[in-house]
C-alpha cells in the first residue's frame, strides 16, 4: 500500500520526495523515509523552491546554489577533520555549496549547528552524530523541511527522519582485530593460556557494539576454552567501554588496570582496543605502567600517532578506512538523491535505527600494520612519509 502510494508521489514534481521514494525502490524495504513521503504529500504546495529543482532532474547533480550541509562530531579526533576536509572537497569539486561544521563533541552545539544548516536552505544534510540518538529535534526540524538526511559513519538512532545511511562495515572492524589476534598468538595451535583486556567504545555511539560484537564473536571460544584470560575481569561491553572514545579515560581505567593487576609481574600478552584514541591510551598506560614483554595493542583508523606508534613497535595492528573512500560513496549518493536516480546501497538488512532498517552503503575496511602500511597510507598519498616521522 505504502509502495504503491510511493509510486504516486514519485510522479510529483517534488524533489524531495523523489529523493526519499528513490532509496526505498532501491532498498527494497519500508525504510522510515517512506513515512516522511507520505506526509510530504501533503505538504506539497509548501516547497516551492522545489519545483524549480525537479525540473532541472535530469541535469548533472549539482543544480546552481545547491547546499549540503555536513555535520561532523569534533575537530578533536584526527579521522573527523579528515572526513570533513574530504567530504567538502569532493562535494565542491562537484559543484555544491558546503556548509561544514565541527560540532566540539557538544550535542547541543550539534542540534544548533544542523538548526542553521536547515534555515541557511541545506538540501541534503550529511551528519557523523556525536551520539547517535541526541539529535531528534534537528531531525524533527529536517523532515519537516523536507530535507533528506544521510547518516554519516555513525547510524542516526531512533528518527524515520533519515533516509541513508553511509559506513564502514563495522562488524567487519571488529573481526578483523579479533582475527589478528587469533593469528598473531597462533591461537589455534598454541598452548597459552594468554593474558587480554579489552578497551570497547563510546557506548553512546552505535558503531562501538558492532566493533566490540565483531572481535567478541571471534576471541569469545577462546575464552570460554581457557586459552584467553581477561585478568581483570572486565569482559562486557559495559565494563569495558570508554564514553566519548577520550584517550584520557582509556589511559586511566587501563592504568587501574595495570596496578591491580600486573603490577605483580603477570604478563599481558594482548590488548583489544576498539580504535586508535582509545589505543593511545593503553599505549600511554602501559609505557609508565608496565614493564614485562610488550603485548599485542590493536587499534582502527591509521591515526597519524598511532601509525607512529606502529612503527615504533608500540602498536600492532590498525584497521585502515580510508575517508576518501566514505567521502566519494557519499557524494555520488548526494548527487544520485538530488537528481532522482536510484540510490546506490549495498546493504538493506543490518542498520535498523529503531524506526526501520536504514538503506546502507558498507565500505570495507582495511587491515593495516607494519608489513602494509606503507603501501596503503603512503603510495596511496593518504599520508606523506613525512607525516609519520
Ligand atoms: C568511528 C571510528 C572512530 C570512533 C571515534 C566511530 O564512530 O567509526 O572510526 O575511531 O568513532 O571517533
């Protein structure tokens, strides 16, 4: 019924609401956004402005004057500035106007920024959410306006305001940490037992689970066979987890960790650690805290510091995502929105945000430690080699 009602709309000349039905056709499902079409439909004479957009359909993407506004959590975290620069350079190399803010990781400076975004007449707003389910009155705000909204790296909780949903497949992430473990230990050959904590994520943010989920599904059998041992006792996500991803936190529940218990000597041979701010962390506890044999420390995102690190043999692993990747899948969904055309995704069974399944597009991360890292940052001019001495 609601498919068929969507096909009705599709024929209006609104292109908003071209742009909401387009991704529930490709996604096959009833994403929430088919709820703001309905609705759309009877707002009709409100979007003006609109009309003079879906003339222009077949056009290249870019109509003039065309704005995006791109919400980002903080400059604090390296990944962040790049996605941002990334995302506004392939966006105006494709001809749209760029409204890019940093929001501090502050949720009410967030909710005011993408607030302004939609009265400064964004037409598509891209938004990484400092926590995924703090920005329903800015999302209220979108749908309202008719804006599509695509949820950037990070899924956009409990709000049928949202039509896409751009990643990493994050599960992915956490596997492959867990699968570096498995290997690096010779887990499967090896006698042990061996000795792990585990640093999981901001539990404020959706990702964290997924990462956490993923190396738990492949590290949990070793657990349970006695072959790993979490000394601390810290094994859910709960306990483990590092609100807002703060170095500073990981650092001081890792010290704790250290003096209650290896400060008597035991070894840690492995260290889970979500991504690269928490990694830091561990890092910087186990350099003052620590002086047995130096463990395996994961970590995801290739931060500079962190590659740094890699190099210095105070980090194993990392999972490289590389935010160009991100920045373009989202661009062309901009652009494949504004036109009309169908919205490329390549999942539309895992991100359901409370309201739906979101139609998501998954980019594969990438493992990266000392034997790759020079081709995947360097030869890829992601880093220059002078960025990581
Ligand atoms: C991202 C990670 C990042 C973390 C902290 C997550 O949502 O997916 O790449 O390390 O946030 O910024």
């Amino acid at each position: 019924m609601k498919k068929k009602l969507l096909s009705m709309i599709l024929a209006t000349s609104m292109i908003a609401t071209v742009l909401v039905g387009c991704g529930s056709d490709s996604a096959q499902t009833a994403a929430p956004a088919e709820e703001a079409a309905t609705e759309e439909a009877a707002a009709e004479e409100e979007a003006p402005a609109e009309d003079a957009a879906a003339e222009e359909e077949a056009a290249p993407a870019a109509a003039a004057g065309t704005k995006v506004g791109v919400s980002m959590p903080t400059k604090d975290l390296q990944r962040w500035n790049q996605d941002g620069a990334n995302m506004q350079a392939e966006l105006e190399a494709a001809g749209y106007e760029v409204d890019l803010q940093y929001a501090s990781n502050d949720v009410q400076t967030q909710v005011s920024q993408i607030e302004n975004m939609i009265s400064g007449g964004a037409n598509v707003l891209v938004i990484a959410a400092i926590e995924g389910s703090s920005l329903g009155e800015a999302l209220d705000m979108a749908k309202a306006a008719n804006i599509p909204v695509i949820a950037y790296d990070r899924l956009l909780m409990n709000s049928d305001a949202v039509s896409y949903y751009a990643t990493f497949d994050n599960y992915m992430v956490g596997t492959k940490q867990g699968e570096y473990i498995v290997d690096a230990l010779d887990l499967d050959n090896a006698a042990g037992p061996f000795n792990l904590e585990i640093t999981a994520g901001d539990p404020g943010d959706n990702n964290a689970g997924y990462f956490y989920n993923g190396a738990m599904d492949v590290l949990k059998p070793y657990i349970d066979e006695g072959k790993l041992v979490v000394v601390s006792g810290q094994v859910s996500f709960e306990e483990t987890a590092t609100p807002t991803w703060a170095t500073e936190t990981a650092q001081s529940r890792a010290e704790n960790i250290l003096s209650s218990n290896y400060a008597d000597g035991t070894q840690i041979d492995v260290w889970l650690c979500s991504n690269d701010s928490t990694a830091l962390g561990v890092e910087n506890a186990l350099a003052a805290n620590y002086n047995g044999e130096y463990p395996i420390v994961t970590g995801q995102d290739c931060d500079i510091e962190n590659v740094k690190n890699m190099i210095a043999g105070k980090q194993s692993m990392s999972i490289f995502k590389d935010t160009r990747t991100l920045a373009s899948q989202v661009v062309k969904m901009v652009g494949q929105i504004l036109s009309g055309e169908t919205v490329d995704v390549n999942d539309t069974e895992t991100y359901d945000n409370g309201t739906g399944v979101i139609p998501s597009y998954l980019c594969e991360p990438v493992f990266a430690d000392i034997n790759n890292y020079k081709e995947l940052l360097i030869d890829s001019g992601y880093y220059a080699e002078s960025d990581l001495q």
